[in-house]
C-alpha cells in the first residue's frame, strides 16, 4: 500500500492515480535520472573544453595569418623596390649601350666614307 500525498488516501502499490482525487503517481517517476545529468554535464564540459580549444588554435591561426599577411606585404614591397630597381638598370642600359652604338655606328660611317673616298681615289689612277 502507499499513500497518496495530496489526499492521504491509501492506494494500491501498483496505482498509476489516486481513486479519490485523481493524483497521478508516476509524476515522481518523470524526475531526471542521476547519470542522465552527469552524462548531460560532462558533455557541456567536454563540448565547452573542445570549443575553448577550437577558438584558441583559431586565434592561433589568425595570428599566424595576420604574421603570413605581413610578411607578404613586405614580399611584396621587396618585389615593388626590385622591379624600381630593374627599371633604373634598363634605363640606364637602354642609354648606355645606345651611346656606344652610336659611337661604333659613327666611327663605321666615318671609316666607311673614308674608305670610299680612298677607293675612288686609287680608282682614278687606274682610269
Ligand atoms: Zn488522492
């Protein structure tokens, strides 16, 4: 037998419900198990520990990045300054050889007309 704790009546063991005030017994039943709240607990901790160690290495990560980035930004400035520098060698190889071709090209017109004034020279003694 057991007593129902709104009315005080004495039911049988096996009543789901009070006969007289309608009580339902098994509402007592529906409390959460322990190890349900400890499986339940355990997980949050588990799941908060995983997700604290995702957000670290992921700020990890960033700074990483954020160090990746800078150095290639300062790859980049590196290639920029280069190619300033490649410019200034071709421009000043653009007028270097230009100014001794010209030179040779000078120097081989003048030889050349020299040799044709030559040439029609000795060719006036053999006239
Ligand atoms: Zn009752």
């Amino acid at each position: 037998m057991k007593t129902c704790p709104r009315c005080n009546s004495s039911m049988d063991d096996n009543a789901s419900f009070c006969s007289n005030c309608g009580y339902a017994f098994d509402k007592k039943k529906s409390i959460v198990p322990k190890i349900v709240i400890i499986i339940v607990l355990t997980a949050a901790v588990v799941v908060s520990i995983v997700v604290g160690r995702f957000a670290y290495n992921l700020s990890k990560a960033n700074s990483y990045l954020q160090s990746l980035k800078e150095c290639a930004d300062l790859m980049m400035d590196g290639i920029d300054t280069l190619q300033d520098i490649y410019e200034d060698i071709d421009n000043a190889l653009e007028k270097l050889p230009n100014e001794d071709l010209q030179k040779y090209v000078d120097l081989y017109n003048n030889a050349k007309t020299e040799a044709e004034e030559l040439f029609d020279k000795i060719a006036t003694y053999f006239e």
